[in-house]
C-alpha cells in the first residue's frame, strides 16, 4: 500500500501512473483548480467511444451503469451510503434546479457570502438585478462566520448557500452543524458546496451535521476526475421540491399526480433534479479514476495526511525565504489543520507573481489578492520545494532588479 513517505521521495511513487500529464517533469502546482488525470483516465474515454460504437443507441444502459459508478464514488467519499445523488456537468446547473425549486416568491431572501466561487457569485448578483434580495455576509472572521450566516436568516429567507471550505483562502468553515440546526428549525433550505474538500478531507456528512443539507461539488479539481463530473447531494425532504429547471431525463421515472394531472410530473429522489441528453464520456472516466484511488489506497484520511505534510512543507519553505511582507505573506496564526489542500499567500501584486512563476514553468494561479499553491500526490518534495524556491527568485529579482512591483 501506498505511504506517505512513498510519495515524499523522487521519483514519487505515484507519478509513473501520470506519464501522459508528465507529472515527473514538470511543477504543477494548480492542483486546487485542475489536477492530473492518471493515465486510466483515457482508457474510460476510449470504452465510452467504442460502447456508443458497438451499441450505438443502445448505448445508455452502459452508461447510466457507469453513471451509477460515479454516484457510488461521491456516496463513499460523503461517507453516506444510501444518499440520493443528481449528476450534471457542473455545479452550476445543478445549483440553477436548486434555486429553480425555491419559492423566491413567498420568501425572496437568499444568504451567502462574499468568498464564494464564481458559481453562485455571479448567479446571485444576476438574481438580485432582478430584485431577489442577496445577503452577503463577510467571510472574516471565518470561525464566527457560520453564526453569522444564522444570525441573517429570517423568516423571508429561502435558503443559506455556504462553501465548506473557502475557494480562495483555503480556510475551512466551522461550525455548519450549528447552521444547518438553525435553518431546519426556520424552514431555510441549505446549500453546502464541498469542492474544496472532497479529496483533502474526510467529508462524513452525518458527523458534519449536514443530513438535513443540500451538498454539491465536483471532481474537476482534487478528485482527479476532469470535466463534467459535478453533483448533487439531496436530503431527504427533497421531494417537496419541484424544479421550474427541469429535463426530460427526469420523466424516466415520473409518476402522475392523480390530484392534479394537469402539472408536470417528477420522480422520486435524484430524478426529479435530473437534466437531458448528455455527453456520457465524462462518467467512464471517472469512473476508471475511482477505481485508481481505490487500487491505490488513496483514501480520504490518506490524501488529508499527504495534504497536510504538501502544504505544511511549501508553507514552511516558504517561510525560510524571508520574502518582505508588504510584497508577499501568509496567515500564520491559524493552525495548519484549518486550511485545506492549498497553501493562499497574500499580496497585492498576486497575479505578477502568478505570472513570473508561469515564465519558470511553475504552474500556480492567482485570485485577487491570493497565490495559491496547490500541491497534488502524484509531486514529490523536492518538486514542492523547488517550486517554492521559485517564487523566491521572482520576488527578489523584480524587488531588487531594475523593474519592480505595480
């Protein structure tokens, strides 16, 4: 089985499943936006093409089987084995039947915050043109944050739409029992996007206290699975709901209202969130990528141990470089193990730095005023601290060279 210190050394273990990312020779830092997809990634996009080849159209029942693969995949990873889950090519369709079912009209209030991915940042700001009222509360301080999600819900509100783990900080959201508490008891539904977590941290939605909670995410980032791999958890009370979002999969298992046969019928559970006819290449892949984590024992307890050790040493290195704080930084008061699988610096001059990292071949990104370090397992140490060493010669050449920062 797989270790830690396997991955630690050069060459990483791992890496020889990556040779098509050719993840040996190269410093792929983006791992929090885009990771790697093993090699068995391709073969699932070869069998999707050769079953629609060999079956033509009767192809689906191939691929609603390795639809139901990737279900079971997102069912372990939330440790609940029996949940109901919509598949879609994003979040943001299955976000869009989400908000579709809500009563906006009897209660047109929906919270969030001001750190959410562009998802449902741009979405709301849509909504609230159109006169949905879009409270946005400030993500800091994090550890209050989820009381005050609480404290803005009222009785107009239709639902709390939060991330788990901030997209742009990397900073993890406590205390979202205690807001799913607080919504159930007002009648607010809640939407937890877990993107940032799966695949970094032990996500147990019954220990989280999120039974009650609507929890979407993807694979496109740690879960290695690529595009088109996004889903939606629902709880159990979900069949209240009627999606004015709605596609005609979901009719494969509608069932009449006999008391009012003139509405558009739903199935029961994930099918009434169900959308059309799909591109299903993207479910054999990922499909062939879980059962690569499972060959490999790349568990989520394992990959929270690997991420801990990856941004603990990029953070530590970078601390060793002595940069000037008002050119780059970090938080150093809140503990490693409040973050999640990338390491954010803080700097106004972010995007440079993201940008004479690229000259270097370092792969990172940058949001605003964040440069994110996101690390993955198939890099070894000497990648991560090679990486990091970078960054270093890019502030001290723009810093002290003839061309500086702004």
């Amino acid at each position: 089985m797989t270790t830690v210190d396997d991955l630690r050394r050069a060459p990483n273990a791992l890496a020889a499943h990556y040779r098509r990312f050719r993840v040996a020779d190269r410093l792929l830092l983006s791992g929090h936006s885009h990771q790697a997809w093993p090699d068995v990634a391709l073969e699932g996009q070869v069998e999707a093409f050769e079953d629609a080849a060999r079956h033509v159209d009767d192809k689906w029942e191939h691929a609603f089987a390795r639809a139901e693969e990737v279900r079971e995949g997102y069912r372990r990873l939330l440790g609940d084995p029996d949940a109901e889950i919509a598949l879609a090519a994003s979040t943001h369709d299955l976000v869009i039947r989400f908000l579709s079912g809500l009563d906006l009209a009897a209660r047109p209030r929906l919270v969030t915050t001001d750190g959410e991915f562009h998802t449902l940042r741009r979405q709301l700001a849509r909504l609230a043109e159109e006169g949905v009222e879009v409270v946005r509360v400030r993500t800091d301080p994090v550890d209050t944050l989820a009381a005050r999600l609480a404290e803005a819900v009222d009785d107009g509100t239709s639902a709390v739409l939060v991330s788990a783990v901030l997209f742009a900080t990397s900073r993890i959201v406590p205390g979202l029992d205690a807001l799913a508490a607080a919504c159930q008891r007002r009648g607010v539904e809640l939407l937890v996007d877990v993107y940032h977590a799966l695949g970094v941290l032990p996500v147990r939605l019954s220990e989280w206290g999120l039974e009650t909670a609507w929890v979407t995410g993807g694979g496109y980032k740690y879960l290695q699975l690529g595009e088109g791999n996004c889903f939606l958890r629902l709880p159990g009370h979900a069949d209240r709901m009627r999606p004015v979002v709605t596609g005609w999969f979901a009719e494969f298992a509608a069932l009449a209202d006999g008391e009012r046969p003139d509405l558009v019928p739903y199935g029961r559970g994930a099918a009434r969130f169900a959308g059309a006819t799909y591109d299903p290449t993207s479910h054999y892949r990922a499909a062939r990528v879980f059962r690569f984590f499972a060959n490999h024992g790349l568990t989520p307890p394992f990959l929270r141990e690997v991420s801990l050790h990856q941004v603990d040493l990029l953070a530590r290195r970078f601390d060793q470089l002595d940069l000037p704080e008002e050119v780059v930084t970090r938080d150093r008061a809140t503990p490693r193990e409040c973050f999640g699988g990338f390491l954010a610096l803080r700097s106004p001059h972010a995007g440079e730095l993201r940008a004479g990292l690229a000259e270097r071949g370092v792969h990172t990104d940058s949001r605003g005023e964040h440069l994110r370090f996101g690390p993955a397992p198939y890099l070894c140490d000497a990648q991560l601290e090679a990486a990091m060493d970078a960054l270093g010669d890019v502030v001290r050449a723009r810093t002290f060279g003839q061309r500086g920062f702004g």
